[in-house]
C-alpha cells in the first residue's frame, strides 16, 4: 500500500510506553532492555521467567535487577518497569490484591498452562478462576491474558478464536467489570471481541503481526524468527488487525511482545516461540501507520490510550519521529556465542527517531 502523498513526513507524539514486553533476565536482559529504555517511557514487563514471578518478593527483586541494567545514561535511565503477578493454580487473591495495593505490581498475566513459552507453571483451567476474578474486578486489577487454548484437538490457527468462545466470553459474563486486556490478538474473533465489549476490555497489538501474516514462516523455507504466539494468521485477519490498530479507538494499543530467544534456541529441532521487536519498535509500527495514511492515530495507539486504560497520564516528554532511515542490526550480540536475530534484521526502516 502506498502512503497517500499528503501524509506528514514528521511526526510528534507523547513518549510511548509498550504494554507487553518480555525483557528476561541476566546477559539477556542487559542486552535487550536498552533498546526499549531508550524510546519507552514505561513497559508492562512480562513475568514469564524459568522461575515464574509469582510472588511481591519476586517482583520487587525482578524490577530491582531491571533497574540495576538500564544504561546509567539520558532517557533510558528514567524507564520505569511495571511489574505483572504470573498467576498459577495457587494464586492467592489476598496476596494478589496486597501487591496490587502495594503498588509492586500493576496487572496480573493469565498464561493457560503450556500455551507458549514459560508457561508451564501457568493455569490449569483459566474457568476456575473464579475467586481470583472476583478480587480482581472489586480492585480494579487489570487481568492481562494470552488468549489461547491448550486443548490439542484445536487447530493451532483456531486457538485464539476458540479461547474467545470457551473461556473469555463466559469470563466476562461471569465478571462483567473485571478490566481484561486480550493480548497479542491476531484475529478478526479478537477485534470484534473487544469492538463487542465494554470500556473495561482492551487488547494489545504486536508490530509483527501488523506486518506478517503466516505465509511469512514458510517464504522459500522454514522461517523460525517469524514464529511466535499466537502464531501469525491468514492475511485477512492482518488487515483487521491493521484496521483496528489504525482506527483511533483507544481500546487498542501498543504492546510489542518482543520476545528475545538465543538464535540456537529458534534454529533448533523445537525451536522457541517469539520474535524480537525491540530492535526498531516504533519505527516499524510508524510505517504501518503511514501506510495505512492514519499517521495521526498513531498516538493514541502507542502514547495515549495504554495510560488511559491502566489510569495513568501520559508521559510529558514528546518524541519526533521522521522519514528517514533505521537500519535493523543483523544481529544483536549477548554474551558468548550467544545472540538474538531481530526482526526484519539488515533491513532498513523508513521511519527513525529525531532527537
Ligand atoms: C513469548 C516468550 O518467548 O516469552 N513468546 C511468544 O511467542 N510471544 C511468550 C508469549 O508472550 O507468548
Ligand atoms: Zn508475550
């Protein structure tokens, strides 16, 4: 698509904070965390780590080592992570509620046990959450959720849909005012779940997503840096995705599910699911929106409509982005032989940052 010939070449937006981030931990996390400190304000960071954080102690101790790895220097150094409670079968909604007013973690994340990676400790059968529910609506504790069934008789291409049906739809009739944030949504099922909700349901929408649909995985070979959860759809549900994300609605907003993996970990007999946006974020999602021609929607999408969900303000500082070019690293060094292949990696980008 061609970006009709009036969109602006510059644009200036509040900073923009990504509402689903995965940042792990260690070499990793040293590696990957500045390149969203350095154009975030703020991250919704994903708990999913081998040990689970599943406790106030483990995400005081988690946000405290992402701290300690942000760069000591300008605008990275003000990132604020928000921390998230990994909930299990035991989660307790006492415990839930005291972090939550605590202010040491700001949402819950719902992962179906063995949906994607580092869900293994996940829940069991998210219907029996009810008490959990419960707490959280009479809160107001946002429920961030990946919305995928486990079942194996359920097409890998239909989960999404299918959780929508058997699971979040009779949550939310059970839990009318619980504040549920579909995340990573990837399907048609998923915008006119949330277009058909109240105020209190929201989704995220991953760059990737916007860009690939799943004849990518496959372009002359297997692709594994194209594989993530949920998995890329038929093109007809990335032009809904699209038209959703473009569209001005503040019930969708900017969450990149960036999800690091070593590349021997992706270009393996079972590789990993997840792709690393983190690399070039904004500048990918500015070139959906200039393609779409909503360039002016592109604020509320990354910088407005996530704070308004979580009752947060946005930030202050503004950002310029421009035509131009951003060219995606090949690779990103960790540690050792060890590295991550971003997205789009060697491409250059039509969109950078101004400073
Ligand atoms: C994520 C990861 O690697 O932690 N992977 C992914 O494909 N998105 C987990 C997740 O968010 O599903
Ligand atoms: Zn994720």
């Amino acid at each position: 698509m061609n970006p009709p010939s009036e969109n602006p070449d510059t644009i200036t937006i509040h900073r923009p904070d990504d509402w689903h981030l995965h940042v792990r931990d260690g070499a990793m996390l040293k590696t990957v965390l500045p390149y969203t400190a350095r154009v975030f304000a703020r991250a919704i960071i994903m708990p999913n780590l081998p040990d689970p954080v599943t406790t106030p102690a483990k995400a005081g101790a988690y946000r405290r080592r992402i701290l300690d790895a942000l760069p000591d220097d300008g605008v990275a150094s003000r990132f604020l992570p928000l921390m998230t409670c990994y909930l299990t079968d035991e989660t307790g909604p006492a415990m839930l509620a005291e972090g939550f007013a605590d202010g040491v973690w700001v949402a819950a994340k719902l992962y179906p046990a063995h949906a994607t990676t580092g869900s293994a400790h996940g829940v069991t059968d998210p219907l029996e959450l009810g008490s959990v529910y419960e707490k959280m609506q009479e809160i107001g504790m946002p429920l961030l959720i990946h919305g995928e069934v486990t079942d194996p008789d359920v097409d890998i291409f239909d989960r999404e849909a299918v959780f929508i049906e058997r699971i979040l739809t009779p949550v939310i009739k059970d839990f009318p005012e619980l504040r549920v944030v579909l995340e990573h949504i990837t399907t048609r099922e998923g915008v006119q779940f949330v277009e058909g909700a109240g105020n209190n349901v929201a989704a995220t929408i991953t760059a990737h997503h916007l860009i690939i649909n799943r004849n990518a995985m496959f372009q002359g070979g297997i692709r594994p840096h194209r594989y993530c959860l949920p998995v890329a759809k038929r093109e007809e549900h990335r032009l809904e995705l699209r038209r959703a994300a473009t569209s001005g609605s503040p019930r969708f907003f900017l969450g990149t599910d960036s999800a690091p993996h070593a590349i021997g970990d992706k270009e393996a007999d079972c590789g990993c699911a997840g792709i690393f946006t983190a690399a070039a974020a904004i500048e990918l999602y500015a070139r959906v929106f200039d393609e779409e021609g909503a360039l002016e929607n592109l604020e509320t999408f990354a910088s407005r409509a996530g704070p308004d969900f979580y009752g947060l303000e946005p930030n202050d500082e503004r950002i310029t982005l421009a035509r131009g070019e951003t060219p995606v690293p090949k690779i990103v060094e960790v540690e050792g032989d060890i590295a991550v292949r971003p997205f789009g990696a060697g491409r250059t980008l039509n969109w950078e940052i101004r400073d």
